[in-house]
C-alpha cells in the first residue's frame, strides 16, 4: 500500500518531477517511518499506460496541475478514477475524504478549478508558489528553499493524515495509450512533436568541448540557458500550448523517426543542435525527417550568441547541416529559421514556425474536402471578382 500517487504530464520536465517525487517521498518517510521507496508510486514516465494496480493500492492522489493536465488521457483517467473510489466510499459511508489533493505544477489560466469543487487544493503562505507553482520553486531551489521545505511539509501532512483506504473501482476503462485526452475534451486541438537532434552529453563528438549545454539526455540540451537543463525542452511546450497545441518532446532517435514517418500530415518541428549535424551516424535520422513533407514539417536551429566554441567554428558547422539536411534548408532558407542567437528570436521564429503549420494544414484538409469539379468542366462555376451571367 503506497500513501500517494503522483499524477502527472509525462516525458515533459521529467528530472524536476522525479527530483520532486523523491523530495516527497522523503518527507512523507520522515512522519510515517517508513522507507522512502515504498510510501509513494507513479506512472512509468516513457508509458503513456494507466497503472490500475499503483492506483488501487494508493490512498491519496497528488495531481500536479499545468497547462498540458487535463489534455492528457492518462492524467484525466488517473483523475477520473480516484473520483469514481471517493463516489463509492461516500455512498458506502456518508463521508467525504481528504483523498485528492491538487497542486499547482505550472499554473493554468485558462483550466481553474472550480471553487465548490470536491478537492481542497494544497495552500502554503508562499508567493512564489502560488504565483508560478512547484516547478518554478525547484528550479530557483537556491532561493526558494525555506518555501519549498514547507511545502512539502504542509503536503506530506495531508497524505499521511489520510490513512483510509478507498474502495477499488471495478471496470474501469481507460482510454488507448497514446491517445490525448484532447482527442475527446479539446475537438481540433492538434499534436505537435518536437524532434530534439541533440545528444547526451557523453556521447557528444570529440570536438565539442563546450559541455555545460548539455545534459544526461538528449532532452537536456539547453543551448541559451546551461544552467537550466531541459529548458529548450520546456520553453517549446510552453509556446506551443499558448497556441492551443498539444507538444510532445521527442529525441531524434529511431522510434522517433518511425513515428513521425507513420502520418505525413502529423505535425513535426525539427530542432537542430548544429554539431549533432557533424555525427555522421545521424545521418540517415536526419534524411527520415528531411524528406517530410513541409506542410507539416519546419525546422529551427539554435544557436546561442556565447556559444564561442560554436561562433569559432560557424563555417563547418553551416556547411554540416546543409550536407545533414539540404531539402529543409532549401525549403526554409529564410535566415529567421537558422542560427538563432537567443530565446527571444527563438521564441519569435517558433510562434511564427508553429501558426504557418496550423494554417498549412488547414489548407490540406479543405483541400481534402473540397468538391469534385462536375464533369463538364468549370464553366458553370463564376469566376471570383466577375459578374456571373
């Protein structure tokens, strides 16, 4: 029996949430005196499969709300089934119980929960919190710290003074895995996969010494803020949601390149760290991607302006990703997608990268259902700007 199940969007900020998994952990072992593995679970974070059993066997849910939440079929089906264990407990004894306890990962304005909702969301006396959530706490941990502390204190209070087990829920069904809860709660509102070609640190060429933009994995790549791995990361989910998508982060890998070769209509932002471009053995990942079709495939590359190491060596470093990837360079030659020198031109070229998509793949479908000509021609139909006879 676990104390808590975390909820959460995966394979989006996954080292913050699994660093704030074990945080918790820790502070609930620390009233319980049990050890820290065994008094919380969750979801594996590279399955999009909801795990009945963790469900079943935990007493309290700690959703971390963002704005991706309730856009996620695996999120609203762990939601929805601690909802359906609280209807059964209270038809079964009258009583409400203290078993969700919502907290603000990344806050949302445009999904607030309703104040009669069921659920008491977590409150703690910190400005910080409540301005930006945990995720912004982890991040600046160093000033932080004191509302941090007391935040998972104030937490680990609420889980562990709930220690009643709710019932099971038998028949639940859950959606497919991979399939958004958009798909059924937000109609039109479409995927986009961000393609990383980037590398982990260890396996960085030999000439690349500027280490420190760099993580443990290829999502860690942060070539404008090295201190905040998996910026990049975070920053295209941000902007992509702002515009009513739903991001999915991917390594350029080879079950990546199988899953975006599946749909030529699915829509992919290729994001290039130019000395990835250098690696030869990337070479057929990169022509899977190249070879799109650009009404549903665009390209940015960063590249930070303290990039010294890259400015030195900016020549052999165009000319890599003109051999890597000459269809998309030929496509987007416009100087806004390539050498982004900061966050700001980056944020820019990808909101203006993104809204180019959506409407290109507006046009596809109307052009997929516009009628077929009659068969005696056009004749028939007026010309637009000219009279009809």
């Amino acid at each position: 029996m676990s104390h808590f199940y975390l909820s959460h969007v995966r394979r989006v900020d996954e080292e913050w949430v699994a660093a704030f998994f074990r945080d918790l952990s820790a502070a609930v072992a620390a009233l319980t005196g049990r050890p820290a593995e065994t008094v919380g679970t969750r979801g594996d974070p590279q399955s999009l499969e909801v795990p009945l059993e963790r469900l079943s066997t935990s007493t309290v849910l700690v959703p971390l709300l963002s704005p991706r939440y309730f856009s996620q079929s695996y999120c609203v089906a762990e939601w929805n089934y601690f909802q359906q264990r609280l209807d059964v407990h209270w038809s079964r004894t009258g009583r409400r119980a203290d078993a969700v306890v919502p907290v603000v990962w990344e806050p949302d304005p445009d999904h607030v929960l309703p104040a009669d909702q069921p659920y008491t969301p977590l409150k703690v006396p910190s400005q910080a919190y409540q301005r930006d959530g945990v995720l912004h706490l982890l991040r600046l941990r160093t000033r932080y710290q004191e509302d941090y502390t007391s935040l998972l204190t104030a937490l680990a209070g609420r889980i562990v003074a709930h220690a009643e087990r709710l019932p099971e829920v038998h028949g639940f069904r859950t959606a497919p895995a991979g399939v958004g809860a958009a798909s059924t709660t937000r109609p039109g509102r479409r995927t986009v996969d961000f393609v990383m070609a980037s590398m982990p640190v260890g396996e960085l060429p030999a000439e690349r010494r500027a280490h420190h933009f760099y993580g443990n994995r290829a999502l860690d790549w942060s070539p404008y803020a090295p201190d905040d791995k998996g910026s990049l990361a975070s920053l295209v989910t941000d902007v992509a949601t702002a515009l009513d998508l739903t991001p999915d982060v991917l390594a350029l890998d080879e079950g990546t390149v199988d899953r975006v070769g599946r749909d030529p209509d699915r829509l992919v932002v290729l994001l290039v760290d130019a000395w990835v471009a250098r690696v030869r053995e990337k070479q057929r990942l990169f022509a899977a991607v190249d070879g799109r079709p650009t009404r549903s495939t665009t390209v940015l590359e960063p590249r930070s302006k303290d990039d010294t190491e890259s400015a030195e060596q900016a020549a052999e470093l165009d000319e890599a990703v003109d051999r890597m990837l000459p269809l998309l360079r030929r496509s987007f030659a416009e100087y806004q997608r390539w050498s982004l020198p900061d966050s700001d031109h980056f944020t820019s070229a990808l909101r203006k990268a993104l809204i180019r998509l959506q409407n290109d793949a507006m046009k596809s479908v109307e052009v997929e259902r516009a009628p077929a000509a009659p068969a005696t021609g056009l004749a028939t139909f007026p010309l637009l700007g000219r009279r009809s006879s």
